[in-house]
C-alpha cells in the first residue's frame, strides 16, 4: 500500500520559515518525481516545487529564490524549505509523486501565515 505522510505544517509570522517533509512508503520512491502542491480556500491547486529522479528541480516564479524541494532517497523522503513566507503562502500543501502515468497524492498539511 502506498502511503505519502506530509508533516512541518503550522502557523507562522510573516518573513518566517518553515520545512515541510513527505515521507514515502510502499513504492520505489528514487524512481519517481516528486513535486509539492499547496492549495489554498477557494483557489485552484498549484504547482510550487518539483524534483525529478535525478535530482533536478523546477519552481514557478511567485516561489523562486525562497522554497527550495530536496530529497533523501536513503530516508524515502522530499523536503520542502520555504523562507521569508508571507501570508499569500497560506494553503494546504500536498505531496505528489508520479511515474509512468501513475500518481499518488498525499493528505497534505497546512501552513498558516499570519501576524
């Protein structure tokens, strides 16, 4: 059974920082991109971060410069630093991981910027 469990949400100040983590279970996680998502209330899901197999990563441009997705293979797990958060980063942010045509998705966690 595949399980992706996120964890390191919360509620933080504005400027702040946060390291979210997605731990894998029941795949063969180096093999598969990983990517974080966040959505937030009454807004389309998003793509924030990305990480390839072998290592290689992409950000869109409203988070480049301040989150940055990681990977240990060893742990089956991603990682996702995100710096100087403001309060538009409020969302719940979910793992994804894909190969193949084949996704999983986990239970997200949510992260609340606010003074």
């Amino acid at each position: 059974q595949v399980q992706l469990v996120e964890s390191g949400g919360g509620l933080v100040q504005p400027g702040e920082s946060l390291r979210l983590s997605c731990a894998a279970s029941g795949i063969f996680f180096s093999l598969y991109t990983v990517d974080w998502y966040r959505q937030a209330p009454g807004k389309q899901r998003e793509l924030v971060a990305s990480i390839k197999s072998g290592g290689g990563t992409n950000y869109p441009d409203l988070v480049k410069g301040r989150f940055t997705i990681s990977r240990d293979n060893a742990k089956n797990t991603v990682y996702l630093q995100m710096n100087s958060l403001n309060p538009e980063d409020t969302a719940v942010y979910l793992c994804h991981v894909s190969r193949w045509g084949i996704h999983y998705w986990g239970q997200g966690t949510q992260v609340t910027v606010s003074s």
